[in-house]
C-alpha cells in the first residue's frame, strides 16, 4: 500500500511514499500570482477528505499516486520527487497527453485542488469570502427539529406516519401528509444546519451536508447526496425542471396506466412550485453569463431560457451547492418543514433508521441509532421510507425486502454530467453571481442539457484537467471565464446499487458507445455556443484536450474518437432503483408507491422515478411526493 502517514515532522524523515505523494501535490500546484503552492496541509485534507468518501476513494487515490511514480522511473530512471522542478513539469505535461497516465493524474490533480483552493488562506487570494452570519432568526417552528441525542432513549415515540428523510420526497409527502391531519414524525440520518453553517468551504461541505460515493465502471464519477435536514435541495442549486411530457409518456406506456399523463400530473407540478415560490431567475443577478448564453444561441437559432429557480429575490451571494448563505432558495428545510411543524409534526435529527418493525405482516415503525450509538424506536401506522435512490435499496436489501422481483437496486440512472469552461473578452465574474441562471432548451429532447455552471472561486479550479505552470496560467484570467454544465439523459438504465465490505454502497455503472457521442456532442454545441458569443479560448473538460486556441484546435476537437475513459464526470441525480409497477414479479413497489412484499412500507424518493428525465428531477420528485401523499391517504383510510 502507498503509505501516506507522515512519521516525523521533518519532511526528511517521511517514508518515500509521502516524498513522492509531495512532490506530486507540489509540481501539480506550483502556486505564484499570490497563490500558496501546495503543501503538506494540501496532502492531510486530501486524504481526509478521500476517506470521508470511501476507503475505496482512498485506495484509489494511492494506486493511482503509486502509478505515476514508476512511470517517472521508467521514462527518467528516478522517482518522482528526486527530480528537479523543470523535469517534473515536462512529465506532468507528458502525462497530461499519455492515453494510459492522464487518467491517473487527472484524478489525483482533482483531489489536490479540491482541498488546497479551499484553504481559507488560498480562498482568499483567489478573491473568495467565507460566510459570516450574525443576528440569525430564532422562529417558533424551530423547537419542533430535535436532535436524536437529546431525545429519552426509553421514550417510545408513536405516530400515524414515520418518514425518514426530509428531501425532496420525505420533506413534501409527510407536509401533505400532516396537512390531511396526519400525526407525522420526520427521521433524518443528518443534522439541522441553518444559513450560518453555510459558509462557503467546499471541503466542510462535502465533509457535513453530503453523503458521498463513487461509481463503478468504464467511467468512474462521483456521486453527490444530501445529508442533513433537507437533504439534497438544501445543497442543490435551486433549478426548478417540471417533467418533459415526453418523459410522461414514456412512464405511461411503460407502467401501463394513465395516472402520470400530464393532466393529470399539473396540478402537483402547480402546488410544489408555490410552495417553494418559483420563479424567473433575476438576469442582473445572474450575471454576465446569461447575455454570453443568449447572445451564442440567438446567433445560431437556438431556444433558450432564464431558469425557474425556487429562490425568489436571490442576488447570487454565494455557492448554491455549499448551502444557501441568505436563506432564498426555498429547499424543503424552509419550505416543508416548517408548516409540518406547525401542524403538529416533530423531527429528529442525527438519528440512523437501521430496522422496518413489523408485526403481522405489516410495516409498523422504525428503530434508529443515534450518535452516541442509542436506540430509538417510533411506532406507526405506515412507514414511508425517502433516503434516495443509493441509500434507500441498500436499506432495504439489509432488511431482506423488496428482492423478489430482482429489480431491486437496478435500473439505475445517473444523468452524467461535466464541465466546459469558454474564455471571453468581457469580465463574467461567475463568482459573484446565480451559478444556474440561465439554460438551453434547443436540445433537451435530444438528451443534452447545458446550462449555466458558475463556480465559487475555491471550485473553479477543478473545471481546469490542467497541471503546473498550465494550470496557474489559466487560472489567472478567472474574471473572464464562463463555465458551463453538460448534462446528458443516460442511454440505458444500466446501473445497479448493491452492499460492499461494511455495507458501503458499491455503485455500478457503464456509460454506453451512444452516452460518450451524446457527451462529445454536448461538448460541441456548447463551444459552438461559446464561439458565436465571441470566445477567445476553450477548456472543456476532458482528458484528451484541455485547451483549444482556435479553429484548427476545435476541428481537431470535433473530430475526436472519445471514450468513456476520456470523460470527467460527476452525478448529483441518481434515480430509478426501487423500480414502480403493477406487477410484483417486476417491480419493487406499485403504482401508489407501497413496497409489494411488505404493507404498510412505502417508498417516496428518487428511487421511485423512472428515469432518465434529462433535467434536473427536483420539481419531478417533489410532484411524484405529492401525488404519493393522495395516495398514501387513500390506502391508510
């Protein structure tokens, strides 16, 4: 194993591992312009922060530092930390090139620069500023979110209906729920953060809000979850998608039923976005980048659109994925919460649902484990599980439910996603703005979706595959960069969630030969965007180009041959793993969202959405959650 606990302060005496593992954060970011090169506090969060993810992340990690150094000894006869500074840079441009090494480096240059470039020393050169909130709000409904650990332990709790989670599913059917009349009860595995929590780390994040993993397959990509009181929509960036009706139609044909047509489906579209007041994204708040985006596609006869966001009055202060510093995006933990509250509902926070009570037949409460390793047990009439579409297979094949189909923990879709970064002549200032502003609708019937994608300044790095020298170059024209999101609609929902060793997830998951095209043309059709509205320079990123300076770079480009093993991805919409049906004998749960092998259990969440959507599925979650609730009513009598 590459080793990289440090034996003595003395950077002498550390083992050759930790040397080589030094040299690469060092040459990978050399610093200058008032920027702190990397250094031994670079490699401690690295590493904190891999195995905050997944001992595999780990693993990984090392394999791949491991990897390029016996490529430095087999091209130069000397590993990687005995060679001088112009060396090691000539081999990370090398590398940055070499169709088997860039993709190791790209992977540790990733990890580096997510941790070094949130350092609030390095934050700030950048031009970055942590939140700072004083004289936070103190409303009533607050004394109705307890955490687990201040709860009686011998205390049974009883209730009508106990939800664990409080997202985008849990969050909307339990309000409704609780608006019928319904004593409700929310368990949420995550802690209760307010705006004050929020203050712009990216590492402290990752580390509090999320629950992270890693997928499996021709293409490995994170997968970033919610985990806290509001889960994903507390951390997402407030972009408000309802259904294409296409996809409706899909859903129909496929179920065999006419409950999803889009009829029938608007009123629940209607009632969730007032309740999180949607809205027309402000254009001066979204910044420079909505003209650039309009300005490309009306050149090229493109639809395109300000995005509907559930954050009236945003002026873009802050991060959205790193939680809203002012309270304006309307997540479920300011939207839904609170009115259950006031009707009567309780949260416990912090506490880990780990056993279904059951009792003829039928579902009838939780146990939960709390931090300190407590038990807790709430008894009800129903139990409606929404822990998303990772979490919520994984519980349930612990149980030893929903199995009889075979279907469960399959069928899942990950929306793919990357970056792509264009240079421009006017100021974008993508920092100081609503990173998803503005969109295009032209090809989203065809799978892609691009859209705004403006990161603080300790993220922008990572839009960047570039090394060294390069990567401080680029770097220094931040001001003027615009960045976009590619998304694409998954060709096959080909994933599958099982348990690994300790009952981590392992996520299985290939992109197919039409994924990579869809990709590559999103890729396109951005820089064409990007070339219309006068851009000077290309970065997208990808493994195989980093940069392309003009026409015959982009020629190139456009004739590239990709591969799944080129592209650099990231997930933050995985659905599809507790397959819907009528059938038991192929589907986890029916068409009122009840489990087949187990009354009384019910599944409310990402799981249960057939996808792909080819948007963002907020809006179709929370529509699904509120039909879920009618129905849910019904059944319980």
């Amino acid at each position: 194993m590459f080793d990289l606990r440090p034996t003595d302060p003395d950077s002498r005496a550390l083992p050759e591992e930790r040397r080589v593992a030094l040299a690469l954060a060092e040459a990978i970011i050399p610093g200058g312009a008032g920027i702190r090169p990397a250094d031994e506090l670079t490699l401690k969060l690295t590493e904190e922060v891999t195995d905050h993810v997944s001992p595999w992340a780990t693993k990984a990690f090392r394999a791949a530092m491991g990897l390029l150094d016996r490529a430095a000894v087999l091209s130069t006869g000397r590993r990687f930390h005995k060679l001088d500074r112009a060396r090691q840079q000539r081999l990370l441009q090398k590398w940055e090139q070499d169709p088997v090494l860039r993709g190791p480096l790209t992977a540790v240059a990733f990890a580096f620069k997510f941790t070094h470039f949130d350092t609030p020393e390095v934050y700030r050169s950048l031009g970055g500023k942590l939140n700072v909130v004083q004289n936070l709000e103190q409303p009533r409904w607050l004394s109705g979110i307890t955490p687990a650990t201040e709860w009686d332990a011998d205390e049974e709790i009883e209730c009508e209906v106990v939800v664990v989670g409080t997202g985008a599913g849990g969050a909307v059917v339990g309000k409704e729920l609780a608006d019928r009349g319904y004593a409700v009860v929310f368990v949420e595995e995550g802690g209760h953060y307010r705006r004050d929590s929020f203050t712009g780390s990216s590492v402290q994040a990752h580390f509090d809000f999320y629950r992270g993993s890693v997928s499996l397959g021709n293409a490995p990509m994170a997968i970033f979850m919610g985990r806290l009181v509001g889960g994903s929509t507390a951390v997402n960036t407030g972009s408000c998608f309802r259904t294409p009706g296409w996809v409706l139609d899909r859903w129909c044909e496929e179920l065999g039923t006419d409950a999803f047509e889009s009829e029938r489906m608007t009123p629940h579209f209607e009632k969730v976005e007032r309740t999180l007041s949607v809205e027309p994204a402000d254009l001066k708040a979204a910044g420079p980048i909505a003209d650039l985006m309009a300005r490309g596609c009306d050149a090229l006869g493109w639809e395109h659109r300000v995005m509907l966001r559930n954050a009236p009055g945003c002026q873009g202060e802050g991060f959205c994925d790193f939680g809203c510093r002012t309270d304006a995006r309307k997540s479920t933990n300011l939207s839904y919460i609170p009115p259950s509250i006031e009707k009567g509902a309780i949260v416990l926070s912090g506490l880990r649902a780990t056993e279904i009570l059951r009792e003829n037949g039928r579902a009838v409460g939780i146990v939960g484990v709390d931090a300190h390793g407590r038990q807790l047990r709430v008894r009800s009439n129903a139990v409606i599980f929404s822990g998303g579409a990772i979490p919520t297979p994984l519980f349930l094949m612990k149980q030893g439910l929903g199995g009889a189909s075979g279907q469960l923990g399959r069928n899942l879709t990950m929306h793919p996603s990357t970056g792509f970064s264009a240079l421009m002549e006017e100021r974008i200032d993508a920092h100081r703005h609503i990173p998803q502003g503005y969109f295009v609708e032209e090809h989203i019937k065809d799978g892609i979706l691009i859209n705004a994608a403006q990161p603080d300044r300790n993220f922008a790095p990572i839009l960047f595959p570039q090394t060294g020298d390069r990567l401080m170059r680029a770097l220094e024209d931040l001001d003027h960069i615009a960045s976009f999101g590619v998304l694409i609609a998954d060709d096959t929902a080909n994933g599958v969630v099982y348990p690994g060793p300790g009952g981590l997830p392992i996520v299985k998951y290939n992109l197919t030969g039409a994924d990579v095209k869809r990709m590559h043309r999103g890729f396109v059709l951005a820089g064409e965007m990007a070339w219309a509205a006068g851009a000077k320079r290309l970065h997208p990123v990808c493994v195989p180009m980093h940069v392309i300076d003009d026409m015959d770079d982009w020629r190139r480009f456009r004739e590239l041959d990709m591969s799944a093993s080129d592209l650099m991805l990231t997930s933050y919409h995985p659905l599809g793993t507790c397959k819907m049906g009528k059938d038991p004998k192929t589907s986890v749960v029916d068409l009122n969202h009840e489990m087949h092998d187990l009354p009384g259990l019910f599944v409310v969440d990402g799981s249960t959405v057939p996808g792909p959507l080819g948007v963002n599925p907020q809006i179709t979650i929370m529509a699904m959650a509120t039909r879920a609730a009618e129905r849910i009513s019904e059944v319980l009598g």
